[in-house]
C-alpha cells in the first residue's frame, strides 16, 4: 500500500491498524537536541481519544506511548524517531456481521476492488484510529513550531445548520477547550451538544466544519507552483477521514465579492509592511505573507450508523444492513487536535525548506 507518508523534509510514515497489534509513526527530519516531551505528546492524544464524552464513541483507549528508537537521554537523536500505541479496547467480534458487506459510504467496497482484500475489523486502515500516528507526529511538529513563535488552534465551528457566526478575531478561543464540542462561543456549543446527543439516540449521525488558525507565521514560506502553502495545507485536510472540503481565507464566500473589496491593501507602520484585510488567508501566490493563516475544512457525517441501511454484499446481492460496533455521532470534537497536527506538519515541513534560501 503506497501513501502512508507525508512530508518532504520533516517527513513521516505511519503505520498499524484499528484492531491490529497497534498503531505508530515513523519520523525521518526530526532535528536532534530537541527535549522529547512524553507529557505533551499525551496531552495531544488525550484530545483525540474515544470515549472521552458523551457525544464521541465509547471505545476506551488509554493511548500509552511506547518510542521505539530516535530518542536518547530525553532527547530526539536525528536519527528516525519511531513510536508505537499499542491497541488495547479491540472489540473485532463486534464486526463480524460486515465481513461480507459493504457499507453505504464507507471504504469497505473501494478497498476490496483496489486490493482484493480488507480488513472488516474497524475498517482496518480506513479507520480514523489512524489518526493516533499523525497527532503524535504533530504534538513534535508542534512543540518546533512553538520555538519559532507558531502556534495552531482549531475549533469546530458548525455542526449541520447550527454555526458560529462570529468571526474568529472576536472569538476567545482559550474557551474552546471548555466544552465537549470544542467550540469557543459556549451558547452555540451548546446548541451542537444537544444536536449531537440527538444524533446519538437516534442511531444516526451528523457533520460539520472546523476552523484553523495559524498565528506568527513569517513571510516567505511556500512554493510558489505545485508546493503551494495552500495547496500543501489542503492536500493534508482532505488526506484526514471524513474530510470532504477545504477553504481559505474567503474561500467559495470570496466568489460574492468584487476585487476591489477582495484585495487586501498593503499599508506600512514603522517599516513594517502589514494589510488592512485578510480575505487571502495569509497566502498570496502559494506564498506566506505574514498575515494569521486561517481555513476551514468540512466533515461528513460519520459513515457507519445504527439505523438500518439498505446495502449490497459480496456476492453483489441486495441486503440490509444493521451496524454494530462503537461509532462517533459526529467526528468533529475529536477531529480538533487531528487538523491542528496536520497543519502542523505542513508548516514545519515548509519551515525547514525555506532554510535553503536564507
């Protein structure tokens, strides 16, 4: 299976499955003589686990890290960094029943075309539990970032038709992590909190959009032709599960406007060159301009749901389809530190390469 890595410079593989033995990251870039902070890597975990609320799935993972290599004396080596999360809360015979089907919307039926098998046991690499790999790599992405003076927040900004209507710079987004829902306007969470324990009785599921903001960005990282910072930023949303689109800075809204009020102006204080809009989203020509990055990426609601489904099986015979096993209602809450360790990786990646012009 080719795609499991990411990266150029500060490039990563991951690897494992959702009921396998575990899952884990393989880091080759990571610069040595960095503090290997155990602690925070966790604390990143800890945001995406299951069964940390009432609107996520009820697996139980305890997320423990194990570092196979790349670390000596507390600190990274250069060399290739490994660390495994070893799978615990496994429940396979709860997907027993989709051996021999195919769910609606899911990868069961395009990963057996592609290689002549899969995995039906939580959808093996298809399963968001993948993800455990990139927060980890992205928890060490970040903790570089910081040294640099950037820094990543998401925060889940829509939930179906219910949405913040704020923009972010009048948002606290120290609140976000105070509700279940992690968005930072608490009446609104609480809307989405009530629509998604709805979604959960009733078997069902729902979607919605993230906001990210990258703040202390210099000017001059990115590509300008194919490694676009955008394009780059993009290409990691969409590779996340359940991620079906991705804008910035004005984004589709930017199609209502007239150029004269999409450009933004550049003005000067005390030498330094700034602009009094930001509908580029701190990107102009695939290039940083030091502005606060920001975008939004859109969820689908979760594939596999309790309600019967009408579906086909592998012999190409209409059936019906009653899913068991643990499934988040809405993927967003846990999908906050996923996105903010995807930007991150993007962003480190593209720090390192803008070494060779300075």
């Amino acid at each position: 299976m080719a795609g499991n890595s990411f990266g150029e410079l500060f490039r990563i593989t991951t690897f494992g499955e959702s009921h396998g033995v575990g899952l884990g990251v393989v880091i080759d870039g990571c610069p040595p003589n960095l503090s290997f902070d155990e602690n925070n890597i966790l604390k990143e975990l800890a945001r995406r686990k299951p069964g940390q609320s009432a609107i996520t799935t009820d697996r139980k993972e305890d997320e423990s890290i194990e570092v196979l290599s790349g670390v000596f004396e507390g600190k990274t080596t250069g060399t290739p960094l490994a660390v495994i999360v070893r799978n615990k809360d496994q429940r396979s015979q709860d997907y027993d029943a989709l051996k021999d089907v195919y769910r609606p919307s899911h990868a069961d039926y395009t990963y057996e075309q592609k290689y002549g098998i899969r995995d039906h046991r939580g959808s093996g690499r298809a399963s968001a539990r993948e993800t455990v790999a990139r927060v980890i790599a992205g928890a060490i992405a970040k903790q570089l970032l910081n040294s640099y003076g950037i820094t990543i927040t998401a925060f889940v900004s829509q939930v179906a038709h219910i949405k913040v209507t704020k923009p972010y710079t009048e948002l606290d987004l120290s609140l976000t992590e105070n509700n279940a829902v992690r968005c930072p306007d608490e009446a609104t969470a609480l809307q989405m909190i009530q629509l998604i324990e709805q979604m959960k009785a009733e078997g069902d599921s729902v979607g919605g959009t993230l906001t990210c903001l990258i703040t202390g960005t210099p000017a001059g990282l990115g590509e300008p032709v194919f490694d676009k910072l955008h394009a780059e930023l993009g290409k990691a949303m969409l590779s996340i599960n359940a991620c079906k689109g991705f804008d910035i800075g004005s984004g589709f809204e930017g199609i209502t406007m007239k150029g004269s009020e999409h450009n933004d102006v550049f003005v000067s204080t005390n030498r330094k060159i700034t602009t009094l809009t930001n509908h580029s989203g701190g990107v102009q020509g695939g290039i940083s301009n030091g502005e606060d990055i920001y975008f939004r990426c859109a969820f689908k609601p979760v594939s596999t749901i309790s309600k019967t489904q009408q579906t086909v099986n592998t012999d190409a015979a209409e059936t019906s389809l009653n899913a068991t096993g643990r499934h988040d209602p809405c993927v967003l809450p846990r999908a906050v530190p996923i996105v903010e360790a995807m930007a991150a990786l993007v962003m480190i990646d593209q720090l390192l390469r803008n070494k060779v012009y300075s």
